[in-house]
C-alpha cells in the first residue's frame, strides 16, 4: 500500500509539472488518467501489481 501511495504521489507530481512546464497538454494528461484509472479495473491490474511490487523489492535490495 506505502509503495503504491508513494507511485501515484510520484506521477501525479511529475505530471503537474509536465503540464505546468507545456510538454503536456491537460487534454492528453486526462486522457492517461482515465485510461490508467479503467486499466486498474481490468483483469490485467493484479499483474501489473505484481510486476511493480517485484520491481520495488529488486531495487530495494540493491546495496551499494
């Protein structure tokens, strides 16, 4: 739960910027929005979760 919160705080921050910046009209921004909020309720949302948990424990085992 912490490390999804912490991702959608992350691209919502990087988008508002994007946007703010004019390398990302609010039309196409709403677009992925929308699309992102429909493809979490799809079957395909438990594997992305998946994918980006492994994703996040891989990097977090990274020692340097």
């Amino acid at each position: 739960m912490a490390i999804s919160l912490s991702v959608v705080l992350l691209l919502a921050v990087i988008m508002v910027v994007l946007i703010r910046g004019g390398s990302l009209k609010a039309g196409p921004a709403l677009v992925a929005v929308l699309f992102g909020f429909f493809l979490a309720s799809t079957g395909m949302a438990p594997a992305i979760n998946r994918f980006f948990n492994s994703l996040a424990e891989s990097i977090n085992q990274i020692s340097l």
